[in-house]
C-alpha cells in the first residue's frame, strides 16, 4: 500500500513504515475479529440451534470487545515450574508467523506490503515459524498435555506442510510465476478456452490442489477435524492448556488471524484475489475496492473452513498421519504432474 | 574365561560396551498421565492414571470415589419413602429410574402390588427418564470426539423431555415420585397429548444423530474396531445394558426379567450388535432411544383407568425379609438388594449400579490403546460418575 | 421370610440350580432357599466360596457377574429407629443385641452376599457364606469372575473382609489412610452424631389434618 502513499504524498521511511505497521495490524485483526464474530459466535451458534451473544452491542457484536477486555483483565499465570523466558516468548513467536504471512498478501494491483518474485514460497516458509512457538509453548509450561499437546501438533504441521506446498506448486506452475501478484495477475488475465469473461480463477483448473490446500490449511490451523493438539476431551486444550489472560487471548488472535490469512492465501492462489471480473485489473479502482473483495472472498473460503470445524469429529493422530501420507501427498504429486503435462500440452 | 589379547578385538569389545550404554542411556521409560479427576472427558470426577508410552497406554488404572456419598450407609437411617430422595441422586441424568428398582423390592417384601395404572405410568416415566439420559449420550458422544454440535441438539431436545417429567412429577432432575403401593399423582390432564409432540421431537433428534454423525467417516474411523469387548469378558466383568447388548448379548431385563413393570405387554424389540466395538455401543442406544419412544407412545395410550395407589399405611414398616430387584436402566442393570428387619428403616441396602460394573472393565480394555482412544471408550461404555460412587 | 406356608409351588429350574450346587460342592452347600418364580438363594461354606462360584459359572451357564458384597448381621448398637433423633451411646459392657439372619439362614456376624446370572436363560441366583471372625478372610473370586476385584475392595473397605489373592487390595472410595470400614454396624454414622437429623419424623401435619387414608403414605415436609 506504500506505493499509493508515495503518489500522494512524499514520506519519510520511517513514516512509511510506520504505515505499514498499522496496516498490517489492521489487516491482520480485522479479519481474526471478522471471523471470530461472524463464525465462531454467530454462525456457529446457529448451526447449533443457539442464539449466542446477543447482550454486548446490537447482536452482540461488541462481544469481541468484551472479550478482549476480559482477557485483559485476567492474571497472566505461569505455572511454578514453568521454562519462564521460553513460556512467556511462545505466543509471540506463533503470532510472529501471522503477522509475515500477512505481508506477501496483496490487496489491489499497487496496494501490498512487499512485492519479492519468491512471494509465495516466502509465505509457506514463514508459515511453519508457528510451529515453533507451539512446541515452545508446550515444553515450556511443564505439564504433560501440553507437551504431548505440542509433539501432535509438531507432528501434524510438519506432516501437512508438505500437501499444502505441493498444492500450491500446481498454481505456480499454471500461473509461471512464484510472485504472489503475478498469480493475481494471470488469474485476472486468463482465459478458459479463449473466453476471458471471468478470467480463469485457478479454482477451475486446480480444483483438487484448492481442496488439498483446504484440507492442509485445516491441519495448519490445528482445528477440528484435524484439531489433536488442543483435543479438549482428551489432552484439556493441549499446548494452551497453562495459558491465561493476555498469553492466551494472543493464541487466540494468532489461530484466528492465521485462518483469516489462510483464508486470503486461498483466495489469491485460487478464487483471484482482489480481483472481481468486469473491471480492468490495472485499474487504480482496485487499490480502493481490492481490499474489500478480497475480505469478502475471505469469508466466503473461511465459511468452508469453519463449516467444516463445526461439524466434524476429530480424527486420531495415526489417521491423520495416514490421511497426509497416503492420501494428500500422492494426490498432489498427480496433481503437480498433470499440471505439468497439460501446461506443456498447451 | 580366556584373555583376548587381539587389539582389534578388545577395540571391538569396547565398542560394543559402549553401544549398549548408549542403548541403556537411551531406552525411554514411561510416562504417567493423569486422566482427571478434573478432565473434560470424565463427565465427573473420576480419574483414570495411566501409564504411557508415546500414545500407548501401558496400563491404566481408575481411581473413584471423590464423589463417594456412602448411600449404602446413609440408607440405613432414613424410612423407606425417604430413601428414594437418596437414590435418585444415583444416575442423576435418568433419576426415575433409580427409584423403581427399590420401590419394587420394597413391594416384593411387602407383598404389595402397585395398581395397574402406577405400574403403566410408572414404566412410562423410567422409559422417558431413559430418554432423557440417553439422548445426553448421544451428543456427548460427539463431543468427546471432538464434535461440538450435537451436544447442543442433545441439551435442545433432552429439555423437553425434562419437561413432560416436571409436569409429572415437579421434578426436572430429581422426580422423588415412586412411592411403595403405586406413584405420589396421576398424570396432568393433556399430558398424554404434550409428550406425543415430543417423543416425534426426540426422533427427529434421532434422524439428526444418524446423519451427523452415525454416517461421518471419520466417527466411524475413531469408534469401529476401538475398545472390542467379547461377550465373554463383558459378563464376567458384569457389564449389563447397551454395552453388552452392543457384543452380541440378546439380554434385555426389560423383556427377560422384569416384575413390576409393563413392558411385557408393549411391542418391542431388543437391539443387539454383533461388533462389541465403541461404534456398537454407539449404535445400540441410537436404536433404544427410538424403541423407547415406541414404548411411551404405546404406554400413553394403554394406560389403564384407576387408581394410582394401592392401599399401604400411612407408616411404612417393611416386614422382615430379602428382596433383590434389577431392572434395565438407561446405564445398564441396577438392582438393589434389600434386607428388611421390620423396621421403619432398611437393615441393609446393598446397590449395584451399572457403572460401576461397566467401568471395572477399564483396565482390561485400555491396555495398548491410544490417548484418543481412551477417550472415545470411555465415552462409549458411558458412565455416570453417582453411578459408580454411590 | 418363610414363605413355605401352604403347599409350595415348585420352581424346577431353581430347585436344578440348587441341585447342581449340591453335587458339585456336597458339604459345602449348606442351606438354600427357593420363592418359586422369583428368588433362589444359597447358602455356602466359607471354603467351598471360590468353588461355588466356578459351579455356577461352568455347571449353570451363569456367565454374568452380578455384583458382591457383604452384610453385616450384627445389630447395630446405635439406636438407629423412626424416633431416635441422635445416635445412643451404646454402653460398654451391655450384651449385644442376638443376631438374626435373613433368607437361607446364618451363623456368623459377616455374611458374604453375591449375584451371579445366566443371561441366555434369564435367571439369576444368591449366594451367601458365612465368615467367621472379626476379621474375616476368604479367597478372592477374582479367578471366577473378573469383575469381582472392584467389588472385593469395595467388600474390604467397608466390611474389613480379606480377600486372599487379590492382586490389589487398596482402597477404592475412601482415601488410603481411611481407618475402620464405614459399612459395619458398630460404625457410628458421624454425620448423625454432630448433628440431628431433623428429617427422621413428621414435625408437622400434612396438609389436609391427619386423617388416616391409608393411600397417604405419610412422609415428612
């Protein structure tokens, strides 16, 4: 979005910066408390033929406030034992990786953070830091569910990086280029079979990669069904289990803000991103309207994740390794080498 | 022994040795868990110690009794009409049903028998406080395995039957209604109508249950197959209900035992599953869920007229002798084994509740499964923890 | 209870189980009882308490373990009746009131009480043995029926009765420093001696006066 700023006005780095920074909190929080509203308390709600808050603003949509000043409030416990450094540094190290995650995500044909050719490797690498605070979190805190809480997840995010990459290799094989803007870009100038009507969202052509990367994100997001690390009926919420007040509302924005990021990644790779058929993609019009198209795609793909969250058993950890292995991962190497065949073929 | 004095050999030795002790430093030993007594997946506070290795249960060993109420004890100072107040706080999810079985004893000593209008009311409210009980299986079920919806369809529709029996009997939880020669009252007027609206309430729920979760792929992963219980083992542990049936057992007291109550002359099936697995036991209660709904409409249109009472003093004094009453509860088979001396007060009250029974087979059953699995077992053989401490 | 009043009527699969039991353990059989159609009860020998059980388990199909326990026949010298609002003080040297037993008869204060049942044929039998002393042991039915370890160790907690071969003779309610074993009659209710329990008559008329119908079975507020 810097770009934009620097047309209008000259700024000094480090106001740019600064920029920058608010925006990037923004468009991190904004779309964690859109999420958690929308979904986790209402629609949630009413799939389970509940109400939900309905006191705090109308429809209770200050409720995040309320909650957030909650959390506030509330002692910050470290257990006795506890690794104190380590435990106290694992929600920022998870919240670190959302908020990078955030930067390679555009938002309008100039509106975005940085702009690197290698943008959505850069996006899948980043994405594993989160693993790390996990496993610190649960090492730290010196109890046995959240360490066994903390080697599940360990297990699971390192067994579904691998299909979540391999199904973006499909995109980027399509869209010949690593740069997160480039794939907007060949989306939004595509053709299906020579009609550019609507460009040629990927989720045409790379069905199956969107379905693998849904199903990976799923796991990347430790959320049901794929949720054993914080299993609450049997490890009490795993690696959160001895977090309060502040240090948890952190997990919370991060497994929040990380699905709403997610959910943006999905978007860009394979629904087009800021990008809306009928308008010329170069068009200035995009870094005004981008970001609301992409927020809005952002719903629509966090709708199937959480769908899924809410219905869903939870699976055991063999199965879950199973399913990656045995499943996910051939399924993308096919994937990957069809692509392949068909971007040569044509 | 002889000296080996070749250097390569000795080297060899040496090496040897030290890959042992590195084997010996690196062998791993296991790790002990504390499943409760306040977890999520004990419905209570019992608390399952289990020793791990990796996810592997090694061993696992319940301990109870932090809810241990010493009803046995208790019973002994309190008359018979008082003690069914007591009892109900037994199975707290399906409390008309505790009463029944005692209130029956009681009669078989007296030689009292409850009027056929008590006796159809009477087996009406135990088949819908099974409901009530069951129906919170069914969704808890989910959400042990991580499945959060159903228990809110569950909590939706399980308070309308709490309903039907407050309306009955002013209690939602606790009814205290069973009295020794028949029930406190008679229904209330359009009562019979009110819970017809419910019992379809309740198969609807039923219908949900099977297309939520019955048919997900992955409840079925999590439950076919987990925590097998031959239908030996299961008697011999004393394992009575829907778990038992669920191995194969076409043992229902319902059907095969039963004085007092009129199920003999509804029809009804007994639902048997020959796998013996969680997803059996599952699958067995769905079904009595729905048998039971056929049983009450049934019930609610063959009460007979009458009275509800059959004529007792106004004092109970139970003449001396032994009674032992079981009847099939939503847990399993509760009998109760009364030794009267004539008093205004039982001499003793022996009770065996089905969890307690059903959850002795824990030890045996948990050994080599995973942490998930034990919580999906445990939910399976669904205990109450009253049920198991008394 | 002796219900053999008039000509009884005969109950031929109870009276088969009583049979059984009395050709499999001969002596250790000592008095049975049968209600017909309803109740069979048995009495058997301490020693013979282990070989009861795998009779009933091999010779009669009764695979279900039932549950087991003990009663304890000893009057209790608490005052423990409708008017007794507080435990009596019971005197040192009064002589304890004479024991009575209940169906299949007795001999001794501790009587081991267990339920076993034959799911396919639906029936269901007794069993008792006396135990002689104050602290009474017997072999454990582990063996037999699995299902009996919780039991016995619920039986050794609260009646003090040894069960010998259990692999685990722990506490199973009370916590493990718990002294004395709540369930026998000696044991004062404590609750009771505190405080008394109000709850034990009617302290004031039901409402519509006292008339005796009969169909009021009189409980307290």
């Amino acid at each position: 979005m810097s770009d934009l700023l620097t047309l209008a006005v000259e700024l000094a780095w480090w106001q740019q910066t600064g920029i920058r920074a608010v925006l990037g909190l923004v468009a991190v929080l904004l779309p964690a408390g859109t999420l958690v509203y929308l979904f986790l308390f209402k629609m949630m709600s009413f799939m389970q033929s509940r109400l939900g808050p309905m006191e705090a603003g109308p429809h209770g949509s200050l409720q995040l406030l309320a909650e957030v000043g909650k959390f506030l409030q509330k002692e910050d416990i470290i257990p006795e034992k506890a690794d104190r450094i380590v435990f106290k540094a694992a929600p920022f190290v998870v919240l670190i990786s959302t908020f990078l995650l955030v930067l390679v995500i555009p938002a309008g044909p100039d509106a975005w953070f940085i702009d690197v050719d290698t943008g959505i490797f850069l996006a899948l690498a980043v994405s594993s830091i989160s693993v790390i605070g996990i496993l610190m979190a649960g090492w730290a805190s010196s109890s046995k569910y959240s360490l066994l809480g903390a080697l599940r997840a360990a297990g699971q995010l390192v067994a579904y990086e691998l299909p979540l990459l391999l199904a973006v290799v499909g995109v980027v094989i399509q869209a010949g280029t690593l740069n997160v803007q480039g794939i907007v870009m060949a989306q939004a100038t595509g053709e299906i079979f020579g009609w550019g009507g609507i460009g040629n969202p990927f989720i045409l052509t790379q069905f199956l990669g969107f379905a693998i990367f849904l199903i990976a994100v799923q796991a990347e997001l430790t959320q049901p069904p794929f949720d054993m690390p914080v299993a609450e009926s049997e490890l009490v919420t795993g690696y959160l289990t001895e977090y309060s007040g502040l240090r948890f509302l952190l997990f919370f924005i991060g497994e929040f803000a990380t699905a709403g990021i997610f959910a943006a990644l999905a978007a860009t790779l394979f629904l087009g991103g800021w990008y809306v058929p009928g308008i010329d993609p170069t068009s200035d019009l995009f870094n005004v309207i981008g970001p609301a198209v992409l927020l809005g795609k952002v719903i629509l793909v966090s709708f199937l994740i959480f769908w899924f969250r809410f219905t869903y058993p939870r699976f055991r950890e063999d199965q879950l390794q199973q399913l990656a292995w045995k499943v996910l991962i051939p399924l993308s190497l096919a994937n990957i080498v069809v692509t392949g065949v068909l971007k040569v073929v044509f | 022994m002889t000296a080996v004095d070749d250097p390569r050999q000795l080297a060899y030795i040496a090496g040897q040795a030290s890959d042992a002790r590195v084997n010996l430093e690196i062998e791993t030993e296991g790790m002990t868990l504390n499943i409760g007594p306040q977890h999520p997946a004990t419905h209570g506070t019992l608390r399952i110690v289990v020793k791990l290795d990796g996810e592997r249960v090694m061993r696992a060993e319940p301990i109870m009794g932090y809810m241990h109420r010493g009803y046995e004890k208790l019973v002994e100072v309190r008359t018979y009409p008082q003690v069914t107040s007591l009892i109900n706080r037994i199975d707290w999810l399906g409390s008309f049903a505790n009463e029944v079985p005692f209130i029956l004893a009681a009669e078989q000593i007296m030689g009292v028998e409850a009027p056929p209008r008590a006796q159809w009311i009477r087996t009406l409210l135990f088949e819908l406080s099974r409901i009530a009980n069951v129906v919170l299986f069914l969704g808890d079920m989910g959400v042990q395995l991580g499945a959060v919806t159903p228990v809110f369809f569950a909590f939706r529709d399980r308070e309308f039957v709490l309903n039907q029996i407050e309306a009955v009997t002013g209690g939602r939880f606790h009814p205290n209604f069973d009295r020794i020669g028949g029930l406190k009252d008679d229904i209330p007027k359009g009562w019979t109508e009110e819970t017809k609206g419910v019992l379809g309430r309740i198969r609807k729920f039923c219908d949900e249950m099977e297309d939520l979760v019955t048919g997900n792929e992955i409840f079925q992963a999590r439950t076919r197959g987990i925590g097998v219980i031959p239908a030996d083992v299961g008697l011999s542990y004393g394992l009575s209900g829907a778990n038992i049936r669920a191995s194969g057992v076409d043992w229902d007291l319902r059907r095969d035992g039963g004085i007092g109550l009129v199920h003999d002359q509804l029809d009804w099936k007994v639902w048997t599953h020959p796998d013996g697995d969680s997803f059996a036991r599952y699958w067995v209660r769905l079904q009595e869920v729905r048998e039971a709904c056929n049983m009450v409409e049934q019930l609610l249109d063959g009460i007979p007229p009458g009275p509800v009472m059959a004529k007792v003093p106004r004092i109970i004094k139970v003449p001396p002798g032994e009674a032992y009453v079981e009847t099939e509860n939503p847990l399993g088979v509760m009998g109760y084994y009364v030794v009267s001396k004539g008093d205004l007060v039982p001499y003793r009250v022996k009770i065996r509740s089905a969890s307690f029974n059903n959850i002795s087979i824990t030890p045996w059953l948990l050994e080599g499964t995973y942490v998930p699995d034990v919580v999906s077992i445990l939910a399976s053989l669904y205990f109450i923890l009253g049920d198991i401490d008394r | 209870m002796d219900s053999a009043t008039e000509a009884p009527p005969v109950d031929e699969r109870r009276d088969a189980v009583v049979a059984a039991l009395a050709e499999a353990l001969g002596d250790g059989l000592v008095e049975s009882h049968v209600e017909a159609g309803v109740e069979v009860c048995v009495r058997v020998s301490a020693d013979a308490w282990v070989d009861a059980g795998r009779a009933l388990r091999d010779r009669c199909a009764m695979s279900y373990f039932g549950f087991l326990s003990a009663i304890d026949w000893m009057p209790s010298p608490y005052g423990r009746d409708m008017d007794a609002q507080v435990d009596l003080e019971p005197s040192v040297d009064a002589e304890p009131a004479a024991m009575e037993w209940g169906l299949a008869g007795g001999a001794t204060r501790f009587q081991l009480l267990a339920r076993v049942h034959d799911p396919i044929g639906h029936l269901g039998v007794t069993l008792k043995a006396d135990l002689v002393g104050e602290r009474p042991e017997v072999d454990s039915w582990i063996g037999v029926y699995p299902g009996a370890n919780w039991h016995e160790r619920e039986a050794w907690e609260m009646f003090g009765i040894t069960f010998r071969g259990h692999p685990n003779q722990v506490h199973l309610y009370l916590p493990s420093h718990f002294e004395g074993n709540p369930l026998r009659k000696d044991y004062p209710l404590l609750a009771r001696r505190v405080k008394p329990w109000p709850g034990i008559v009617d302290v004031e008329l039901m409402p519509g006066g006292d008339g005796d119908d009969g169909g009021d079975e009189g409980e307290g507020p």
